[in-house]
C-alpha cells in the first residue's frame, strides 16, 4: 500500500526483486551482530523482525480483540492483521511479472477482458508480495522518507501484515491514465469508475474503502474474495470492516 509521494520509491523498490532486498536485510543483520550496541543507527536497526505473527484466528465477533491503530499487539500492527505468505506453487502470472493466486487470477482475467469490451483499460501494477519485498517497502521507504513505523503504517502495511502477501490482492491503474497510478485521483478515472461499479461482480472488493478505521484510501487495492478460501483469509478484516459500517456482501 503506498500513497503518490511514495510512487517512484515503490517502483524502484520494486523493481529490485529478490536479490536486491534479501541482501539488503542480509547487510543490516551482518552489521547488528557486527558492530556494538550503540554504534548502529537506530534507522538500520528497524528492519531487524521478530518471527512474524501467526494470522488472527477466526473469532466470533463479540470476542475479536479491539482493533486499536496506534499501538502494535499480538493481534495486529497499528491496525494491520497479519497475513502469512501464498505457497508459490499456487501463484501464476498476470502479465507485466506480476502474480496472484491462480483462482483470483482467473477473475482477474475476466475482469480485465470485460472492462476491455467497456474501451477501460485496466493494468495490473502488484499482485503478489513477499515479506523481503515488503520490508524493504515498508522499513526501506519510511528510512528514505524519515517516518517512523507508525508513521509509515498509516499509508503502507507492515511486513507479515499486507493483504499482498495472500496473492489474493492486486494493485490496478488505468492504461489511459497512468498519471493517476496509486493515488486517490484514479477513483476518477475510467478504471477507478468502472472497477466500483463492476468490480464485485467478478469476486472483487475494495480493501480500503474512505471510511476504513485504519488504512488511508486506497481506491486502486482491491482484494478478490471469491471463493471460501480466500473469503476464509479476509474473514477477520471483513468483520472489523462491518462493526465500521463498511458492510460487505457474505
């Protein structure tokens, strides 16, 4: 999740893939255990994570733990819930080297070929995201940017917390429109309209809707919950979503 300020950032990052990113993270451990206390920046050290949590059980609603944005706790991360990482075998390609799981990928397809009868030209930008792409996304940026974690969280998901790493979500811009990529104005654009009134039809949902108790909008994230597994995945969100008001269709 990012915002327009964060969109070259992003991009390069993203651009770096694995290799980059993993030696990153290995360069940072090296100088933690390296050097003594004391003699690390205290940027450097934020990128350093506890084993990632284990993903919300599903609870009845009257006993989900208070959703709190301005604290982490075992249950989330300044309001991000954890979300463990897609087996890869399950991912496959939607063009322009980006995945998803292989079920949502199909809608996606068809969404993309109905907006494409419609003249919209709907263009995947992020599918499927490790935890080493989303450390550097996250740790990486926010040192870039001088944000603190909770800073950062308000416009970006933590590591072992985005919906990325499900291969259930994917990031979408308009081909006729590309200066509106990851920024609110693309709810302005023929996509950004088109995917609002289509959308759920093909098993997609807005992650981020304006009135979220957490996240920023983001009208270009749209998570696909068509099916019991991935609906399964997106449970814990989608009912501290419906005590919000922002109610979706079970």
């Amino acid at each position: 999740m990012v915002i327009r300020s964060d969109l070259s950032l992003y991009r390069r990052r993203l651009g770096q893939g694995w290799g980059a990113s993993w030696m990153v993270s290995q360069v940072l451990i090296s100088l933690a255990i390296a050097l003594p206390a004391g003699a690390i920046p205290s940027r450097l050290i934020i990128p350093m994570l506890p084993d990632l949590p284990q993903p919300v059980p599903v609870l009845p609603n009257s006993e989900l733990p208070e959703l709190d944005c301005s604290v982490i706790s075992d249950t989330s991360f300044y309001g991000h819930l954890p979300y463990s990482e897609a087996d890869r075998a399950d991912l496959v390609s939607v063009g322009y080297g980006i995945s998803m799981q292989r079920d949502a990928a199909a809608s996606f397809e068809q969404l993309r070929s109905a907006a494409a009868i419609d003249g919209v030209s709907l263009v995947p930008l992020s599918g499927f995201r490790s935890v080493v792409i989303q450390t550097d996304l996250f740790y990486g940026v926010a040192a870039d940017r001088g944000q603190t974690p909770a800073q950062r969280a308000l416009v970006s998901a933590p590591p072992g917390h985005s919906e990325h790493h499900t291969g259930y979500t994917i990031d979408i811009g308009d081909g006729s429109a590309t200066w509106a990529d990851l920024s609110v104005s693309f709810a302005s654009t023929s996509a950004g309209r088109w995917l609002a009134a289509n959308a759920a039809s093909f098993g997609f949902e807005l992650s981020f809707p304006p009135n979220h108790a957490c996240v920023s909008y983001e009208p270009w994230h749209w998570r696909w919950v068509g099916d019991d597994r991935s609906r399964e995945i997106f449970d814990t969100a989608r009912r501290y979503d419906a005590q919000t008001g922002i109610n979706r269709d079970r």
